[in-house]
C-alpha cells in the first residue's frame, strides 16, 4: 500500500491508516494474531452493550463521539473480514462443498440487537452536532445503515472460519442468507474514499471509515437474514469468504499444518557498567590528520504533511487526539515526506555538497552513509551512490546504521578514514520513514523525510580541525537498546517507538554528555569549560518537548538550543545535518561558531561532536516546503475525553 498519496483535492492520504492490512508474514500463531487484533481493534472499540450503557448514562455529549463509537464497534465486528478475507455473495447451489480455501461464517444472533439499534437512532436525533450538521447527518446515515442492520453478535468471532464442508457437519448452523443479491449494489471506489473532504478534519476520518465500513456489506442489508445451513436452497444466496491473498493462504496453512515457529531468543544478560569511560576523542590531539568541514547541502522532503492532516488521516485505532495536542506532545506543527526514493535524495544531496565544496568524484577518498531506513543491502547505499557519482574507487564505501546518532557515528568514522586517504571523505545521512510507519500513531505523528550531505576535508597544515570533540556510545538496558524497533512483527513490521524508554536513554546521555564537555577545557584556553564555550547547541531533533525538558534537567538554557523539528519533523540520522542546515538559512548561524550537537535513539544509540560551523560552506536551499492553511475560522476542539497512549506516557 502507498504510504500516502495527494487526492483530488491536493491534500495529503494515508490509505493505510483507513484500509486496514495485516503483515500476515510476520505472524505464526493464534495466539499472536489474538495481540495484533486486540491491539489494533479491541483496545479502543466498544461493544454494543457498552455503547448502549453509555447512551442510558447520558454519557455521549455531541454526535461525533457516538458516531465515532459507531464506527469503532464496526471495525471490531468486521476484524477479521477487513483484515483476512474477501465477502462474496454467492448462489448457494454455486458454492464449492469440498474445497479447503472457502469458507462461510458461523454466526450467532446479535442479542437484545433491536434495543441496542433503536437506542443508538434515538440518541443520536437528540444530541447537538458538533462541528456540521448537514455532513454529520450524511456520515450517520451511512454508518447507522450498516450498525441497523447488523444481525449477529461480534464477541465470540473466530479468526479460522469453517469450510463449507465444517459448516454443513452440523446442518444447525447459522450463516447469512440474502434474498436474492445485486451485483450492482453501489459501493464506494477507492477514489471516492481517497477524495472524501470534509471541513472538520475529524468528520473527513470518520468519513473515509464510514465508507471501508459500506463496502464491507454490498448487499441489501435490509433482506439479509440468519438462517440455518440445513435450510438454504440452491438459489439462496450466502456470503462466502475467500482468503483475500497469498499471504493469508500461507498463515492458515502454517497452522493448520503446524509448522514450528522460530524458537525464543535466549534472555539478555542484565547490563553492566565498562571496566572505564570511554572518554570523548579529542581530535586535535589524537590525529595528525586534522578534519574541515568543506560542504554541506541537503534536501527536504517536498510534501507537508501538517498535524490536521494527520487528524484528516486519523486511524480506526488511535485515540481521540486534536492537531494542538499533538503540537503541545512533540513540538512538531508538520513533517516533511516525500515521494522520491531513498537513494535519489541521498544522492541529490551528495551532488550539492560536492559541488559546493568544489569537488569531483576523483577526489572523494571514501563514501559513508548513515541511515536506519534503507531497505538496500546488496549494493549498499555508500556503494551504490559511490557508482552513481562517478567514482572508479574508494578506500571504503559503507553504510551506518546509528539510526539518530547517525552523524556523530558518520563524522568519527571519517576522521579515522582520513588519517588513511588523506582525501575528502563523503558522509551522507538519509532516512526515509515515511513508508514505513503504517498506521502506528507515535511514529506516524514523530518521523519525516529527508537528506544530508557533508564533505570532510584536509585542514590545511597547521590550521585547526573544524571537529574538535567526537564521542560514540552504544548499548544500555536491553528495554532501551529495543526502544525503537524496526521491522516489528508486533505491529504489522512498521516502525514502532516505545517512548517511556526513549526518554530514559535520551536522559541518561544527555547527563554523561553534560558531564563530558564540562570537565573538558575549552579549546581556545580561555577559563571556562568545552561547554562553556559552545555558542550554539544543535541536538538531535527527536521531539522538541522531550528534548527541552531533557535539557533544562542537564543544565543547558533553552535559548542555546536551536530547533527546526516544528517544520520538518524527526529525521533520525539526517535531523542534525538538517537543522544545521535550517540554522544558517535562518540566520541563526550568521558567523562561524562553535556548536555541540547531540543525537540519541534506536538501538540505545548516542553520540555528539563539537565543531565549527563556518556558513559559508552550508550550501543554502529555499525555505522547506509549508502547508497553506486555508481560510475560516478554526474548527472548535470536539467535546471527548482524553485517552492516555505510548506519546502521552513518553513526553506528557
């Protein structure tokens, strides 16, 4: 699937998060498609007992909130179908008895249904709109006509229906019949779905879900009954179920064969302290070989995509959230995406560095890029972009995967490499997230696209380094060396960010960094610390709350802390380069200055490097791309109550 598209109406889709898919490659058992399920439509559905309480309680306040438990209750009735097979009503004299790929639903009658559907049509006459009453009354009527006509009870549903040879072992069996069925019956296109606009951005979600929900009945609701299997006649019509791809083929024929799964890992080892710190490198006194920074360029993603679209784009299982929450979570008003591979923007910007710098590919000694996103690895970015520019031979073309700490990472293996070529070394630190993030929420709110490029060079002889400190950490508490984790079978293999435990590891660094660089001297031998002589601090931009918070408790004042997250998002390895980026085009780096820049992530990953930044050698792009927000006043927050999730728990 896409990770997004522009509809017709030239905003930002992301079909996953209203389509939904299961990564059924990832999955052996019942028992952990049972997490993925509950996880993904139980957590937050309600029943239609549960809405029905809420209902006598007075406990819905507008239209939206019990049209929003509506839709959640159909995703949860419709878990396994939406998710595993394809509905096809089929003349009962045409279904196949003996074949072990089709299958019919085994169904029990929907108790006290009548009063659950009445109370839910009388209560929503009776309650006020909440933002549009003409667009709610359409998204009701679309809803309500598949919750009305609901027949069965949702609670005991087995993921493995039978065969119709199961089926008819007991002729007492109830399954649907449709009297009589249009093949024509009007559902609704991928491009109506795609194209839905609404001015509420919530009532836009609720919209494209009301239309998945539609199509998952196409037939007439109305004459659709429960009857027993021993009745039907040939010209009765079933809903016969077939698997709705290979990969759902392969997961029922791993259990029903029993395939064994792969056996656990061995528990980690508790962790323990090194024997010594490992101090940071002073590089003017540890290498001969003293590094420039001659070039950086970079490249944004070209497609906003705002936190009211991300509100447009709400998920069947994310909590209620508002565009200003998730500004007031993270720091973050838009995240950049864009369309382009991986490779083409790690590429693009390797060309605008080497042109800035004035270099050709005769002259690059080595290639490193720094990514945790890639999914090459045969050729490997570095030798792939290494060919692409033109160079006949490296010393060494590799990638990284230091996933936040990328650049640090990047900029010490450099270092090292020049003492061997003696020759501009390229780093390049990429990421793309934007395909890879599937319908989780944190991520999908956290991580952007982008790329940077940084040619290090020679210092001239007797000249000092542009990188004065580096320093690398790695490892920690096995609960935060997986505090990000890619690919996760637990989530469909999207990527997925554990925030309580992001925040320990991002603290715990952050407090050793302080603590390196204030009992280093500065430098230039003035009195004073390294960090008191820092003139700007550029940090990894993982989440401009956290990170801040994280800050003030190291001892670091706000105003020395540069931020562009708000405007691009978090890019992992390539945020730094980004932001430093950002910062001379601002001008806030208007002279070269000193500046600490620490990253920190996946894998319980660190590492900082303390330089001088020179803004001549930033090769400055436009301005990143903005969304346009229209005209009118803003839509009024909706009146529900807050549900605490993984981003609340991390940075609330």
């Amino acid at each position: 699937m896409q990770p997004f598209v522009l509809n017709g109406n030239d905003r930002i889709v992301l079909p996953s998060n209203v389509l939904p898919e299961l990564d059924l490659s990832a999955i052996d058992s019942l028992d952990q498609l049972d997490s993925v399920i509950r996880r993904d439509f139980e957590a937050k559905s309600p029943t239609g007992t549960d809405i029905l309480r809420k209902i006598e309680a007075g406990g819905y306040g507008s239209r939206y909130e019990l049209m929003r438990d509506l839709a959640l209750n159909l995703f949860w009735t419709g878990r396994f179908a939406l998710t595993m097979y394809e509905k096809r009503p089929t003349r009962w004299g045409d279904v196949p008895r003996r074949r072990n790929d089709v299958f019919l639903p085994v169904l029990t009658p929907w108790e006290d249904g009548e009063h659950k559907i009445a109370a839910v049509h009388d209560a929503y006459a009776a309650l006020p709109a909440s933002w549009d009453a003409a667009a709610e009354d359409r998204i009701f009527a679309i809803l309500f006509d598949v919750f009305g006509h609901r027949r069965h009870h949702a609670s005991e549903l087995s993921a493995i229906k039978p065969t119709v040879a199961e089926i008819l072992s007991d002729p007492r069996n109830l399954t649907f019949r449709l009297n009589g069925h249009d093949a024509d019956f009007p559902t609704f296109g991928y491009d109506d779905i795609i194209d839905c606009a609404e001015e509420a951005p919530e009532l836009e979600a609720l919209h494209r879900w009301a239309m998945v929900l539609h199509n998952q009945y196409p037939w007439d609701r109305a004459a659709a009954e429960l009857v027993e299997v021993g009745r039907l006649t040939d010209d009765d019509y079933v809903v016969v179920l077939h698997p709705r791809d290979q990969e759902v083929r392969l997961f029922l024929r791993r259990l029903a064969t029993g395939v064994a799964v792969a056996p656990p890992v061995a528990p980690a080892l508790e962790a323990t302290q090194p024997v010594r710190p490992f101090p940071a490198v002073n590089v003017r006194a540890h290498f001969p070989v003293l590094p420039r920074i001659e070039a950086l360029a970079v490249v944004h993603g070209e497609q906003v995509c705002t936190n009211e679209d991300l509100i447009r784009n709400a998920a069947y299982n994310w909590s209620p959230m508002t565009a200003a929450d998730i500004l007031d979570k993270t720091g973050i008003e838009q995240r950049l995406y864009t369309s382009r591979s991986l490779e083409e923007i790690a590429l693009l910007a390797a060309q605008r560095a080497m042109a800035h710098a004035g270099r050709g590919p005769e002259d690059i000694g080595a290639v490193l890029v720094c990514t945790c996103t890639s999914t090459r690895m045969i050729p490997s970015v570095a030798t792939w972009i290494s060919g692409q520019l033109g160079i006949q031979q490296t010393h060494a073309s590799y990638d990284i995967v230091a996933a936040c700490a990328g650049m640090p990472y990047g900029l010490a293996d450099a270092t090292r490499l020049l003492q061997e070529v003696q020759r501009p070394v390229l780093v390049v630190c990429v990421e793309k997230f934007s395909d890879k993030i599937g319908n989780v929420r944190p991520s999908r709110m956290i991580f952007g696209d982008g790329a940077a490029a940084i040619v290090v060079g020679v210092a001239p002889a007797g000249g000092p380094p542009d990188i004065e400190y580096l320093q690398t950490y790695a490892s920690g508490p096995v609960s935060e060396v997986n505090s990000i984790i890619w690919p996760n079978p637990d989530f469909d293999n999207n990527i997925t960010v554990y925030g309580p435990e992001v925040k320990s590891l991002a603290g715990r660094y952050l407090t050793q960094m302080i603590g390196e660089l204030t009992a280093l001297p500065d430098p230039d031998g003035r009195v004073g610390s390294l960090l008191d002589s820092i003139d700007l601090v550029v940090p990894h931009q993982a989440n401009k709350t956290m990170v801040s918070q994280l800050a003030l408790k190291a001892g670091l004042s706000l105003d020395r802390l540069y931020f562009n997250i708000a405007q691009v998002g978090n890019v992992s390895s390539a945020s730094i380069p980004l932001a430093i980026h950002d910062a001379v085009r601002d001008g806030v780096i208007a002279a070269p200055m000193r500046i600490f820049a620490p990253g920190f992530g996946a894998g319980a990953v660190a590492g900082y490097g303390v330089m001088r930044i020179d803004p001549a050698v930033v090769a400055v792009s436009g301005p990143a791309p903005q969304r346009t927000r229209r005209a009118g006043p803003a839509a009024p927050a909706p009146r529900f109550a807050r549900s605490p999730d993984d981003v609340q728990l991390a940075f609330g």
